[in-house]
C-alpha cells in the first residue's frame, strides 16, 4: 500500500520543534510492509494544506496526516481535508460528551472554542483521544484511506498504537511482505563500504542502503517479496556475503550497540578495563557504564582534559608532553599505560586529540585523535582523523576506541 505522510506545524518548517513523529510512524509502517513513499511538511496554511493533499490523493494509497486538530484558529487540518473531499462537516455529539467530561474531571468548563474539535467529516470514524482533547479521524473515500492524527507526540503515538494501527492492518491485505536487516560497522567510511559491496546490488531487490553516523554506518539489506519466508530467507542470503566482506569491520546486528558488544567480550574473556580521557571527556567511560553490570569489567576512568593531569596522575613524563605535545602517539600511549598501572586493570585505553572548532594548527588539526590501548602483550596506538563538528569528533572517537578493544580481544 503506498503510503504518503504529511506533518503540519509552522513550528515544523521552521526548526523550532523535532519532526519525530516521521521517525516513528516511518519506521512502524516500514516494518509492517506499508510502502511509504512520501513525506512532506506544510506549515499553517490551508490553502498549502490542500495543495499537498490533493497531490497525496493522486498518487498514494493511505494518507496519514498528524497536527493542526486543536481548537484554535490554525487548527485547519478536518476543515481543509473535508473541503478538498467535498465533506460537510458534522457534529459529533459523542465527541461533546468527552471533551465536557474531559474538563470535568480536571474541575474546569470546556471553553467554547473546544466544540470546533468535535466537528467530523461526514462518513467518517472518530478516534477517541484518551490523553487530550483532539479526536483524531479515519475515513475511507473510493479506494483511498485518510487518517488525521493530533500533533503532541504522547497523544498521537497512544491514539496510532491503540486504534489506528490495528485498524490499519485489519483492513489492508499486503500482496508483498518486508524484509529488513541491519549491520552496523565501525572504523570504515561509507564510501569504502559500499565500495566493497558494490556488486552485490544497491536500489534493486534484495538492496542494500547506507546510514551513517559518526564513528559508524548502518547497512541496510531490504528484501521484498510476496511470501513472508521467502523475503526472509533473499535478505538471510545477501547478508551472508555482505558479513563475509565487512567482517573486521561488524560489532553488531539489528540494533546492538558497541558498549555491550565490548562488555560482553570483557566478561566472557574475564577482562577488565580503564579508560584515560582527554577530548572525550569521560564519554567512552560513560558508554561502557551504561551497560548494566559493567562493574564486573570496568575499574575505573580518569577525565585527562589538562597536562597537568596527564602528568601528576597518570604518570606521563613532563618530557613526552614538552618534546611532541598533549596530542601525539607518545602522550596517548603514555597515558594509557599509566591508567592500566593505576587501577590495575588488564587494559588501559586512552585517548587524546583536537576535538575543535578551535585549537587546531597545520600540523595537527581539528579532529586529529590519538587512540591507545595498553594491555599485557604490549602497547599499540591508532593515529586518527575524524570529519566533522566536535560533537562527531568526540563520538566518532568512542566508537573507534571500543571497537579497537573488541578487535583486541577477539584477536
């Protein structure tokens, strides 16, 4: 079913407020087969509301709609969609019921302005709104589904998840069936990822598609086909050639994160680890420490942000810090070997460089990061240099220093 979604709120176009509400229905509808194959954006208008949903009407199967059902002036959406479907609008007199009992209940009169959200498109299905006042509405005209959604996002994912969704997939029978995977690899850009899987097909079915983030890229194998098992079965065996090509590069599956894939390593292994931070700030400690029991592997972690503290608590010479600097190989081995001696742990990471935007110089520049790791069979350090701003130098250093102690341990 192909499947168009539109979001209003001026506060939408223009920055002020997250459109999480795409994310969301996005990925539910994705999962469950639905094609989406538009989104857009329109501020408060009605005449650019109708302008999108006469476009919508042409070319998708099922419309969702979220915002604009309050009860103030710029609450266009019932109006403008009915005028388009040529729709009166109606009292819902049900509808007056609940939101004078939905006042009620908190001790106050319903405003006059609240009988506006009980006024329904003809033909159409209230959807009850147990966390505020705007109902939202399901209508079906010739072969199309409509759906309107309120726009606060506690209130739209209870309405979708406990009326619309089952409503949706009991009235819409799939002819093809989804299948997705996701494996999610570190130390490689991109680019030479798909580099390596250029053969292996891109927007075709089974395809393969690139997220990235800092530190890391998603790659996504979708397959479709009209047997549930058989989608399954196409994506199971392009993602055998796709692990057969990034191996090295893999630390986790369908959702896994680094922090327990390391934790669990550390712990089978019975491993432990500290950390030596300087640009990261504590960052790398605190992902690891998300993980619940990450007591029995982590000891300990010292934030290194000034020399001063690279040389009275971690031990690193005044030399080393005078002859090649803060951010150098030698300081970040340094400093890795002096938090494994100080909290005794079987590995000692550390890492120190430019996070940015200031402080860079030709010959060391912004996003230059030194990663080493210490451990009993020796010291060995990873010269870095990461893209971006210093929020994406300091993750992108996270991910690449857990992921240097899972190819350790798996070493």
């Amino acid at each position: 079913m192909l499947t168009e979604m539109i979001f209003t709120g001026s506060e939408l176009l223009q920055g002020r407020t997250l459109n999480t509400h795409a994310q969301y229905l996005g990925r539910w509808l994705t999962d469950h087969n639905f094609d989406v194959a538009f989104i857009d954006t329109v501020g408060d208008q009605a005449e650019h509301l109708a302008e999108v949903f006469r476009q919508a009407l042409k070319r998708a199967d099922l419309i969702l709609i979220t915002g604009g059902l309050g009860p103030t002036t710029d609450d266009l959406t019932k109006e403008t969609v009915a005028e388009v479907l040529g729709l009166p609008l109606e009292l819902d007199q049900e509808t007056v019921s609940n939101l004078k009992e939905f006042f009620a209940i908190r001790g106050r009169d319903m405003p006059e302005s609240n009988i506006k959200q009980a006024f329904i498109p003809q033909g159409a299905m209230v959807l009850p709104n147990k966390g505020g006042t705007a109902p939202g509405v399901y209508l079906e005209t010739g072969n199309k589904i409509v759906a309107m959604l309120p726009g606060p996002p506690k209130e739209m994912t209870a309405m979708f998840e406990g009326v619309l969704a089952p409503l949706l997939l009991d009235k819409v029978d799939f002819e093809a069936f989804n299948s997705v995977k996701t494996i999610t690899v570190t130390g490689i850009a991109e680019s030479a990822a798909q580099d390596m899987l250029a053969d292996l097909g891109g927007q075709t079915n089974p395809g393969i598609t690139y997220l990235t983030g800092p530190g890391k890229v998603d790659v996504r194998i979708t397959g479709k086909m009209a047997d549930k098992k058989a989608a399954d079965k196409m994506v199971d065996e392009l993602a055998v050639k796709v692990r057969s090509r990034l191996e090295e590069f893999i630390f986790a599956e369908d959702g896994g994160n680094i922090e327990e894939v390391v934790g669990n390593l550390l712990l089978s292994r019975k491993k432990t680890i500290s950390t030596a931070e300087s640009c990261t700030g504590g960052l790398i400690a605190a992902r690891l420490i998300d993980v619940p029991g990450s007591s029995a592997y982590v000891d300990g972690g010292i934030v290194a942000y000034s020399n001063d503290v690279k040389i009275n608590v971690l031990g690193v010479a005044v030399g080393i810090i005078e002859a090649c600097g803060a951010v150098s190989r030698e300081t970040a081995e340094a400093m890795a070997q002096g938090v494994r001696n100080l909290t005794s742990s079987d590995i000692g990471l550390a890492v120190t460089g430019v996070a940015g935007p200031d402080g860079g110089t030709p010959e060391k520049p912004v996003g230059l990061v030194y990663i080493a790791l210490a451990a009993e069979e020796g010291t060995y350090c990873k010269r870095c240099q990461f893209p971006g701003n210093r929020l994406s130098v300091r993750t992108a250093t996270m991910y690449t220093a857990l992921n240097m102690v899972r190819l350790h341990l798996c070493s």
